[in-house]
C-alpha cells in the first residue's frame, strides 16, 4: 500500500483528511515541520501533503525547499487555507507539484493525490530503467569510440517507441543490441518475439508470421496465432530482413501502418501493437535498387538506425574482448600471457566472423597453447592460422613462373581469402554468393577445389 505523510499542524483537519484516505493509503502525521523532515527516512512515503500555513517554527515554503532538495522524487502537495495565486506561484516555483484548497471535495482531493503517485512511479520507474540500461550496456565489452558512439544510440533507441534498423555484419551482436532495446523500453515486460526471417520458408512465412485459421490450407488442423499477435504490446524483432520476400513486406506494411493483422485463411482483421525492431548485414538500399526491398517499408523501420561496426574497425578493443572470453571459458586459468607481438598481429587480421569468431579464435588458442604463453601461431583464423605479413603474396617468387602458371596461384589465393572470409566466417552459401557476385554452383566448386566442401 502506498504511503503518505501529512504535516500539518491542523489536528481537526488532519482527522477529517484521514477518514477519507485510510481506505486507499498508509497514512503517516507530523504536526511540525521539522517533524515531518525527521519522518521522511522512517516512513519513506512515496507522496507528503504539506501545509502551507504551518503554524510554529520553519514555514511550509522552507519545508517544501528542504524536501524538494533532499527527497527530490517524492511530490509533494501544498495544502492552503484559499487558492491565492501568489501563494500557488509560490509553491509552484519551490518545486511543489500541485496544491489543493482545504475546502476542496473529497474526490478532487483524492483526484490530485492520485495524479501525484502516478508521476512518483514513472520516475521510479525511469530510474529503474536507466540503471537497467547501464547493466546491459556493460554487456558490450570495450570503450572505442565506435562503442561508445553504439551506446548512446541505445539509450536514444529505448527511450522511444519508434521502429529501429540494426546493421551490421555477421557476429557483431545485432540481437544482443535489439534485446537490450526491449529490456530498456516501456515495453519490457511484454513479449520479445524473434523472427529470423532467412530461416522461414518462404510458402511458409505469412502463416508463421501472421497466423492462420483452421482448415485455410493442408496441414492446417488447428488455429495458429501469428508472431505478431504474440508481440502484441511488446516487441518484434525481424533478424535478416532483407530476405523477406516481396509480397511478404506488404503486408508488414500494412500491418506496420494501420495495426491491423489478418491470418490466412480469415476474413477479419486483428488490432496488434507492437514495436518495430529489424536487424540486417545486406546494403538494404542496394536491395532496393535491386528490387528486392520496398522502398516504403525501408522508410518505416529506419526510423533509427544502429550501425555496429565490425571488429576490424575497433582493433584497439580486443585486449578487453580477450580479457572478457578467458575470463568467461577459462576462469581457473589464471597467470596466461601473451607472447609479444601478438596483440599487433590479431589486430592486422579481418576478423570477418567479427566477435563471435575471435571468440572461438580465444577459446581454440588457449586449449592449443598448453602453459605457455598466447602467441599468434595459437589462433585460429577461418580454419587457417593467423597469416603474418612474412606470409603475403611474394610476387617476386611469382614473376619467375609463367604468366598463366603464377595468375593461377593469385586466383587459388583470392578464392580462398572469399571462401574464408564470407563461408567459414560464419555466412550462408547463399548470402555468401550473393555478397562475392557469384552463383551458389561456383561458390560450391570453389570450396570443393580448397577442400571445404563438405
């Protein structure tokens, strides 16, 4: 039960008061000011009623000033004798949040009083959030600009309702990102529904995503809610949006415009409320060339945009992420060094895996190394070791072969830099072709004659 304190020094005023709000709060008196200021640690109200016109010792302006300064996110109601309106300004402009008149109805009374607890729980409930915020953004290890620029994105992201894009390449945590998101908002204690999008069928895609009724087509024995209706009030997250299929987008459109939702196989529509939240490694604006996003559902879920930029773009976070990942697989081991030189040289490296691959690079590195110490020849790079710069094309090696002979090596190579860049890091064939500007069947050859096929 909520608690409030009323100082006042009106004992048949203070009786009157308490037999109208005793049913609905746990009420507490001070007859002085100063009393009334010991009592805030005790009670801990979560509203205090304040006499303005308080009879001996510090006036009910100083005591509104102190408590405003000490107790800043309780509200504190001004009681007067009449509504004067320098008296109101007054306490207005010492930080009181509203004032009643004595003489005032029951039911305004209670009326302001209710307004005054609504607005000390959403400020609870901001602190709450903001320092829920601050544990989740220590989730992202290191503290480069770019994180650091990642992070303030967050924070603008949960505080609205507004759709937001997420980009990113693979591994870099673009879940990790939209679930933060969800647990800042107003909406975290609803759903978090995640739809990977390239993981669905696409026959199957509208009957997953929007639901279907009994009987709309075989297979169909019984009604299905879409995950859409599962997101009501809370969040849906589209991972990999740009593969969903055209059609498909239109009627995310629809249901993004006007909150409206139809299962196949119905003639009624549904009201849905959800928010917004999609995640991408495609160039969505070179989908749209393509024809293969359209351009009006683009303007809807980019209304903020995250970009999460790859490893090789914050090199100077990795001594963190090591830290972070022996820590986390290998707590017992303690006393682990590195051999020198090798920050340098897994900083030079691609990382096209991003995170989630220097992770696993990590967690390889320290069962091969034994009790000695971390050096590069531990890590693992694409099922390749870490290539140092002695390793590079030597093209003077090249040019005592024949032209046909040494553009062959250089073309085994350059496959294989795709192959381990695209495929092993962590990419689909088909994205993976997509992205290199080949066909699947070449792809699969090409893994085939570098002996990753398989």
């Amino acid at each position: 039960m909520e608690r409030i304190l009323i100082v006042d020094d009106n004992e048949e005023f203070v009786e009157d008061t308490l037999l109208g709000l005793r049913r609905h709060y746990e009420c507490h008196w001070a007859e002085t000011g100063e009393a009334g200021l010991e009592r805030m640690g005790s009670v801990e109200p979560d509203l205090v009623l304040l006499d303005y016109d308080l009879g001996e010792g510090a006036s009910g302006l100083d005591i509104l000033g102190r408590l405003v300064s000490e107790h800043p996110d309780v509200p504190v109601i001004m009681v007067t004798k009449e509504s004067g309106v320098r008296t109101i300004v007054r306490a207005m402009k010492q930080g009181a949040f509203d004032y009643v008149v004595k003489n005032t109805s029951r039911e305004d009374f209670l009326d302001v009083i209710r307004k005054g607890l609504a607005l000390r729980q959403v400020k609870q409930e901001n602190v709450w959030l903001r320092r829920r915020l601050q544990e989740s953004l220590g989730q992202m290890i290191g503290d480069s600009p770019a994180i650091r620029r990642v992070k303030q994105e967050i924070r603008e992201a949960a505080a609205t309702d507004l759709s937001v894009l997420i980009t990113g390449e693979t591994g870099t945590g673009k879940t990790m990102i939209a679930r933060m998101i969800h647990e800042a908002s107003g909406r975290r204690q609803q759903a978090f529904v995640e739809v990977n999008v390239s993981a669905i069928e696409r026959e199957l895609f509208n009957s997953e995503v929007f639901g279907h009724e009994k009987g709309s087509f075989t297979g169909a024995v019984g009604t299905k809610r879409g995950l859409t209706e599962l997101a009501h009030r809370g969040t849906l997250f589209l991972d990999e949006i740009g593969d969903m299929d055209p059609q498909a987008q239109i009627k995310l459109l629809t249901a993004i415009e006007s909150g409206l939702i139809r299962r196949v196989g119905s003639l009624k529509d549904i009201q849905v409320d959800f928010r917004l939240v999609a995640a991408t490694h495609q160039a969505l604006e070179e989908r749209i060339r393509q024809g293969l996003m359209r351009q009006d559902l683009f303007y809807r879920i980019n209304q903020q945009r995250i970009r999460i930029p790859p490893l090789r773009e914050r090199a100077e976070d990795l001594p963190a992420l090591l830290r972070y990942f022996l820590h986390k697989h290998f707590p017992g081991r303690t006393g682990l060094e590195l051999a020198p030189g090798t920050l340098d040289l897994l900083a030079d490296q691609a990382w096209p895996g991003n995170v989630r691959e220097f992770e696993s690079a990590v967690q390889l590195a320290v069962v091969r190394c034994g009790e000695g110490p971390l050096s590069a020849a531990h890590f693992n790079l694409g099922g390749q070791a870490v290539r140092t710069p002695a390793q590079e094309a030597d093209y003077s090696l090249l040019t005592d072969r024949p032209f046909a002979e040494a553009r062959d090596v250089l073309l085994d190579q350059l496959r294989r830099a795709y192959v381990e860049r695209f495929v092993t890091g962590g990419v689909s064939v088909k994205d993976a072709a997509e992205q290199i500007g080949i066909s699947r069947e070449v792809l699969h050859r090409w893994m085939k004659d570098l002996g990753q096929d398989g």
